[in-house]
C-alpha cells in the first residue's frame, strides 16, 4: 500500500548473553540512559515515516504489553503480535508478514540505538528496485590492534572503529560490518516463507538464498548506531564509559527525542 511504510522490530528473543538480566526482562525494554531501547527505536521509526511498526512478541511479551500501555501514545501504531515464546526468527517474521503493508518493509533488531537517515535509505532500495538491501555502519572493536602501514607499525589502539574486515587469502574481497537491519521487498520475502518457517537460523539460511536467487545490495549508513548486545555494553553507556563520541551522542539523541 502506498500510503504505508512497514518495520519489523525483532523482540522476542531470550537475551541469554544478558545473564540475570536477561531472565527478568525482554531485551529490548534494557534501559539506556533511563529510557528503554524499544523507546529509542519507535521514536526513530516514526521521525522517519514508518507508521506501521510490528513487534512479533515471545519471551516475556506480556511485559512489552504492559510497556505499551504505559507509552500509549508512542504505540498508537505499534501493532503487538504474539509468535510463541519459542520461534525462531524466520518463523516470527512468517507469522506477521501477512499483517506487513508496505510493498518494502524495514526489518530490524531490538537491541540497538540508532539515528541516522532511514528515510534516505529505504527511498534508495526503492529506487535501486532490490529485493534485499542489507545496512552496514560502524562497530567498535573491544580488543588491541596494531596499526601498520607498507609492514610498519606505526600505532597502537583499543576500541578502534571499523567498518569492514580484511578477510585472510580473499585479497578482492570486502566483508562490511552487518548491523541487524535490512530492507526486504514484501513480495520476495512472502515467496521465500515457507523456508523462513524452517530455517533454524534466519541470517544463515536465508540471507544467502536471497544473495543468490535475487537482486541483493547494500548501503553503508552515515550516522549513529550502537548496539547493545551483553552487560558490559550496558553499563558503558550508563556508566558514561562508552566512547565519548558516542556517549554525547546518545546524549544528544535522547534530548531531541523527549521534544
């Protein structure tokens, strides 16, 4: 339909690398600088013209509900949709996809705050008449690195931002940095769905099909983009820990959207 613009917020996971986090509340409703994730990405969406988001609810959904009332007017066109404690991805997003509609629809992790043009992007896929438009961004690794140049050392860092890796003996090769989020022609997808039900793992077993048997792109975002995957990401960006540049900008996200 024309008129409307469609997101799948994945949110029914476990978060097992949550530990006791994770068995008291969904992932998506951790709290980041005292607002829940879930309130970073609907805010976001709806700045960017989505006014159809879904949530296909599992684990402990009956607290997004309960969430939902809370922010009634942040879920005015927020459609909650029970797809079992126990699904998988694929057979989630199954499940919903009648309910999808926008002829592309945003698909999407819960578990990560982000700021950046999506409206811009999803024009460019619909341009670019893709089936699949994956995002790639930046992601910072926790680790030391060796900075060389012509096989000299000339730095030493942590916590360095990249946004591709260099993959050993594939010299033509680029592999870029998958955020969670992609931008998926309905009609592709719905004729992929019987397999999306089975797929034990959906990024694994059905990304590459639509590589293969599709007109697959990607596009690199300009902006902001954290996710927030176990407890030490957690207590970075509360504690103010995190990289400053990203923690001002959480800063500053979080100030414009209480507007």
């Amino acid at each position: 339909m024309k008129n409307f613009r469609s997101a799948i917020v994945l949110c029914g996971g476990k978060g097992t690398r949550l530990g006791a986090l994770g068995k008291k509340i969904p992932k998506a409703m951790i709290k980041i600088q005292g607002k829940e994730i879930i309130w970073y990405i609907i805010k976001i969406l709806k700045r960017n013209r989505f006014n159809q988001i879904i949530l296909p609810l599992g684990y402990k959904g009956n607290m997004l509900r309960k969430l939902a009332k809370k922010y009634k007017s942040l879920f005015n066109e927020v459609d909650l949709i029970n797809t079992g404690e126990h699904s998988n991805i694929g057979k989630r997003i199954s499940l919903v996809s009648d309910k999808i509609k926008s002829d592309n629809f945003l698909l999407l992790n819960g578990d990560a705050i982000f700021n950046f043009d999506v409206d811009k992007i999803f024009k460019k896929h619909q341009q670019r008449k893709k089936d699949i438009t994956f995002i790639s961004g930046e992601i910072t690794y926790p680790y030391g690195t060796i900075g060389t140049r012509k096989g000299k050392v000339i730095d030493f860092n942590r916590n360095l931002n990249y946004e591709a890796l260099k993959v050993r003996n594939k010299d033509s090769y680029t592999a870029f940095n998958y955020t969670g989020m992609s931008i998926i022609k309905t009609e592709t997808f719905k004729s992929l769905k019987k397999k999306c039900k089975k797929a034990s793992n959906f990024e694994t077993k059905i990304f590459p099909i639509f590589v293969k048997a599709f007109n697959a792109g990607f596009i690199k975002l300009t902006g902001f983009w954290h996710s927030i995957d176990n407890i030490k990401d957690i207590k970075a960006v509360n504690d103010k820990k995190i990289l400053k540049s990203k923690y001002m900008n959480l800063k500053k996200i979080k100030s414009k959207l209480l507007k």
